[in-house]
C-alpha cells in the first residue's frame, strides 16, 4: 500500500485508503510519517476517509507516529474518522492524545 501525500499550507496530509492492519497499512503508514518527516514536514495531518479498518497493529502504528513526530517538534491530527475507527479509538482512549477534525480547513487552521 502506497498512502498518497498532499500539501496544503505548510500542512502535510497523509491520505490512507483501505484496511490499516498488520502487515498492510501498518508499515506503510509507518513509511510515510518518517518520509514526511524526513522531508522536513513538522504539521502532518492524517486523513482517514479512505480508510475502512484499523487493526491494533495500526493502533500501535498511529500511536508511534505521534511519539515520534512529538519528538521531532512537530504535531499530527487525524481528520474524517470513520465511525468505526473511532470507536476504536475512543475505546481504546487513543483518541484522546489526538485532535481529530471532521473539515479539513479547520483542521489545516488548528496548525497555525
């Protein structure tokens, strides 16, 4: 799985399609915060509109994915979840680390 990248502002938003399971969406999820990182993005957006499913594999994914982009002085958000990937993440609490949007221009805004 390729996860197609855009930019908007200084916002890198990262656009998953499909299953972000063990195996799949987890590495390339991974692959793409450190290639946007790598580019110098530091304002990453995750947009999961395209997503069907999440397992705990893309949990622990998303979940590392914020440590690291922390680390390195940024911030990431997650924008039109699925409601059931939220569900998960509010089970889980992981959505409380995250600002989650529902419009992609608020959520661009919320970086500046």
């Amino acid at each position: 799985m390729k996860i197609p990248v855009q930019h908007r502002d200084s916002v890198t938003i990262l656009q998953p399609a499909g299953k972000i399971t063990i195996g799949m969406g987890d590495v390339a999820l991974r692959e793409a915060v450190d290639d946007a990182l790598a580019a110098g993005s530091r304002s990453l957006l995750v947009d999961f509109q395209k997503a069907s499913k999440m397992d705990s594999s893309g949990m622990a994914e998303l979940v590392a994915a914020y440590k690291k982009v922390k680390e390195n002085g940024g911030e990431i958000k997650l924008l039109h979840l699925p409601s059931n990937i939220r569900d998960v993440l509010t089970i889980t609490q992981i959505s409380r680390v995250f600002e989650i949007f529902d419009d992609e221009d608020e959520a661009v805004a919320s970086f500046n």
